[in-house]
C-alpha cells in the first residue's frame, strides 16, 4: 500500500484542521464552565470561618491539580521511613 506524497499532504492538512477545531473546542467548554452555587456559599463559609468576618468571594476557578492532592501522592510514593527509634 503505497501513499504518494500528496496524499500525505492532503492528510496532514484534515488532521491540523481537525485538532484546531478540537482545540478551539475544549478552550470554548472550559471558558463556560460554571461553579455551583452551594460550592460558593460554602467557599464563601470557610473563608468567613477564618478570617472571623463574612468576605466577599471574588473570583473562584477550578484548579488543574490542588496541593493537597500532590502532597499525599507524594507522601504516598515516598519510601523514607517515617520515624527513626
């Protein structure tokens, strides 16, 4: 099965055209993805909790990975022992 030259061309352009449109796609579905409101009222909780007075939440946007999450990977992949007698 032979391809010539043009036909791999031709191909390699509908696959740019194809992952653009991907791309503009998930960019499009991130920009619209909306926080609940019972995450904010309890964002809005924790922050009055702390600070001891209610605080005005601003702006809250999901994270790609939290720290919490990596330490406790990192704690969990970790072969130092814990404590030494």
């Amino acid at each position: 099965m032979e391809t010539n030259q043009e036909e791999l061309v031709a191909r390699l352009a509908a696959l740019v055209e194809k992952v653009s449109m991907l791309e503009a796609r998930v960019a499009e579905l991130e920009s619209e993805q909306e926080i609940p409101e019972e995450d904010l009222v309890a964002i809005g909780a924790a922050v009055a909790a702390y600070f001891g007075h209610k605080a005005k939440v601003r702006a809250v946007r999901f994270g790609r990975q939290s720290s919490w999450a990596a330490a406790t990977r990192e704690r969990v992949h970790d072969r130092r022992v814990p404590h030494v007698r």
